[in-house]
C-alpha cells in the first residue's frame, strides 16, 4: 500500500509571488505544410506581445531564461528542437531547456518556468510549447505516442492509448455507469459540447455542431470509445510569460498570479498499489465511507477508473492557492479531455464531483457555459476553447493553450480575442454569422488540467487575479 509522509504531503510554496504577464497562440490544424515549426512559434510569440502592447523585440529584453515543451523528437524528425526554436526567436545565448512529460508536456513547462521565477532565479521567463504531427500519417503518429507506454509490459498490449482508455471507459461503464447505455449518451454530450464551443474559436481545429447521434454513430476506435470520442492529433504552438511582481507590472497592467503544482504515477497500470483516497478540502471523511457499497467493485484506489496523478497535483495546488471547493471558488475550468471518458475521470480526480458521479457533472448542466436546462449560467464551464476535441491537442502546446485561455476569460477579452473577424481572416476563415461570446463574465479564478498518458504524469494551474487571491 502507498503510504505519505508529512514532508511528502507538505503544501507547496513559492518564495515570492508568480505572475502570467501574457500568452498568445497560434492557429491549430492537422497539418501545416505551408509553415515551419519554428514560424508557429514565433506566431505564438507575436501574439503574446501584442496582446500587452509590446513589440516582440521589447518583450524579448525582459526575458532572462526559457522553457520549451515539445513532446516527440519523432514528428519533426529533430533533437534538440528546443534549440532550433530558441535561436529562431532570437534568444541565444540566454539559458534554455527542453521539457518533456507525455501529454503533460505543456502544463510541465509552466511549472517549471513558474519555478525559476518563485526561487528567484529569474525575474522573467518564457514558457513555449509546440507539436509537429504533420509530417507522419495518423497511425505512425499514434504509434510514437504509445511508445510514452511502458513498451516491455504495456505497449505490447495496447498498442495506441485509445486502447488503453478504452479499457478504463469500460471498467468504469461497468462499476460507476452501471452499465447503463445512459451513461454511453453522457460521454456523447461531452463531444458534442466541446466541438461546439470550438465554433466559435478561431483558432480551433475541429470545430462542429453534432449531436449525441452522430458521435454514436462515429466509427469505433476502440470500444466503447468512438471517433467523435476522441481527442484531436494537431500542430500548432503557445507561449506564456511568468515574472515577479515588480517585472510583470512593469510589462502589463494587469498580471495574473499564478500556481503550479504537478503529481505522477507510475507508467506500468497494473502495478499501481491502493492506498487511501488522498481528501481535497472539499471532501471528508465520510464523502468515501460507502463507496464499496454504493459502487461495488469501485472501492480499490487507486484502480483503473482514477488518476492518482491529477488527484495529487490538485491536492497540492489547492492547498497552495487557497482553494476550499473548486465549485464555489473557481469560475471555469480547462480540463484535458483526451477521451471522454477521461473527461469523467478528471472531474472526479480533482474534486468537482466525489469519485463515481462524475457524470452528474455533465448531465447537471454545470459544465456548460449557459445550463441547458435551466437556461442560465452553468455554475463551473468547463473547455470553453473546444478543449483537446475541439479545439487542438498539439501536445508540447496543449498545457499552455488552456492556461491562454483561462487567462482570456479572467481579463475579459476572450469576446476581443476570439471575435475578431481579422483574426479569422488571417487563418484563412470566416466568422461565423452565429458566432458567439462565450466569456464567463466576472471571472476571477481558472484552472487548467494538463495530463499525461494514463495518469503518469499531471500539472495543475490556477490562475487568479491578485484581488482575489485566497491564500492570504
């Protein structure tokens, strides 16, 4: 049995104050054989810059280290890509180092260029994450991606991660859905409602309005798992600045705190050891007492229905930002929705539902950014971006996309940034004549899931404005 010690459970703390100063992205697609790698990157960092009103020159006199994320050396046919981007931005000979943690990759690098920050190593760093998967047809690609497997005793067995999350749709189907085709329907709604705030999202990928029907009807990836069900193989990049608290006023008016927390497990599934359910601040006790007979089968934790990795990550950054209850105390969430049935697991993971009743999340409405049975505002929207189904999962980017996005959301400028007719034009889009402002008005607070593999590895970050911070 897995058991902590005190130093092990300690909260984290930074030695002074993290700030995001700005982020920006570029657009999203399957392919881009119009684009290098590198002039991606540099679209992300552009539009960092503009968004705090710099030119990227100006911008660049601020940053003293660097921090890339890119997940597989294998798309892009390039070690060290790290470096090429780097010197391509214009950055040499400052510091710089490569970040890689699976599908974790994005929200990684954040944590550790927040790092560099909170120990006072650096006043100002940047934080850049991109994929190439363009350059390899879609199974080769998936094929790469299993390899962050344990390739002895798993990859043999499951081949691509569908597969494995397959098993886990089922596993959980069987001891919390109940087997019931309800629950079949739930995961659906995820699809349809993250592909259809991708709509309205320029930069997205995939976006689609479907219906429950369709993803039924999408051809099986892996049963229960189907086409629609799945996240999306993209390219593109994102970036974020962190800096302390003197650097970040004197870049922007208005710098966001952030906190940066991450957990792990390990590779090989099978041999994950049960312990006891790890508590967040909103639960107690007596929230697990009957779990086994409430759900019979679903009382070893950790099984294959739950990440201890995103458990911990929360347990960490809740205690670190002050949080008490996400519901009550967040105003929107990104999750990493690689499948939808992970989707489930995360809300469970971090504590926005107790273990086994993710899915009242979803058929609650509080997931939605306007409830659609009440008709009013969901009490926690979650992936308003379209999230890795609607909108992109261009791995090493992913991470630092959703933490973009909350940030948007938190300024009020996600109607400024997403509404922008030229910003559609210039991906060679038009704005769609339904186009909607999905801004969650009065946001204060966000947090963003980035995650890896089946659990191995998981970061969570909190945004918050300074006026409402919780841990003082």
């Amino acid at each position: 049995m897995i058991r902590f010690s005190k130093r092990q459970l300690k909260t984290p703390r930074f030695l002074r104050d993290v700030y995001l100063v700005t982020g920006g992205q570029s657009e999203y697609r399957r392919a881009f054989p119009e684009k290098r790698t590198e002039e991606l990157c540099i679209d992300a960092f552009q539009d960092a810059a503009k968004y705090i009103g710099m030119t990227p020159q100006a911008m660049k006199k601020y940053i003293h280290t660097c921090y890339y994320g890119h997940f597989a050396d294998h798309f892009g046919d390039q070690l060290l890509g790290e470096a090429v981007i780097h010197d391509r931005l214009g950055l040499d000979p400052l510091g710089n180092i490569g970040v890689k943690t699976g599908g974790a990759t994005g929200g990684s690098t954040i944590w550790e260029a927040a790092k560099a920050v909170a120990s006072g190593y650096s006043d100002c760093t940047l934080a850049l994450g991109w994929e190439r998967m363009d350059e390899v047809p879609t199974d080769e690609g998936n094929n790469y991606i299993s390899c962050a497997a344990d390739k002895d005793w798993e990859t043999p067995l499951g081949h691509i991660y569908t597969g494995y999350y397959a098993v886990m749709a089922q596993k959980y189907w069987k001891v919390y859905g109940r087997e019931e085709e309800s629950f079949r329907r739930t995961l659906a709604e995820i699809s349809v409602k993250n592909h259809g705030y991708a709509c309205h999202n320029p930069m997205a990928q995939a976006p689609m309005k479907i219906t429950v029907e369709d993803v039924l009807k999408s051809p099986v990836v892996a049963y229960p798992l189907r086409a629609l069900d799945c996240c999306l193989m993209s390219m593109g990049a994102s970036c974020v600045i962190l800096a302390d608290k003197e650097t970040a006023y004197e870049m922007c008016k208005e710098p966001l705190l952030i906190y940066s927390t991450a957990g792990s497990h390990t590779l090989r599934v099978a041999d994950r050891r049960d312990m006891e359910i790890p508590l967040l601040p909103n639960e107690t006790e007596e929230t697990y007492k009957n779990i086994d007979k409430e759900f019979p089968g679903g009382e070893r934790y950790p099984g294959f229905t739950g990440f201890l990795a995103a458990r911990m990550a929360a347990y960490y950054a809740y205690r670190m930002a002050g949080i008490k209850d996400p519901t009550e105390d967040l105003d929107l969430v990104e999750l990493h929705d690689a499948f939808t049935i992970s989707d489930i697991q995360t809300y469970e993971d971090i504590g926005i539902r107790p273990y086994g009743k993710g899915r009242t999340y979803v058929e609650s409405g509080d997931c939605y950014l306007t409830n659609p049975k009440t008709g009013k505002s969901g009490k926690l929207p979650a992936n308003l971006s379209g999230g890795l189904i609607g909108c992109m999962h261009s791995v090493g980017a992913t991470g630092i996309m959703q933490t973009v996005e909350c940030m948007l959301h938190i300024h009020g400028r996600h109607a400024e940034i997403h509404g922008d007719a030229k910003r559609w034009e210039s991906y060679g889009k038009k704005k769609p004549a339904d186009w909607q402002d999905l801004q969650v008005k009065g946001a204060k607070r966000a947090l963003a899931i980035s995650h890896a593999g089946v659990g191995s590895h998981v970061t969570c970050t909190i945004l918050m404005k300074p006026d409402a911070r919780l841990d003082k």
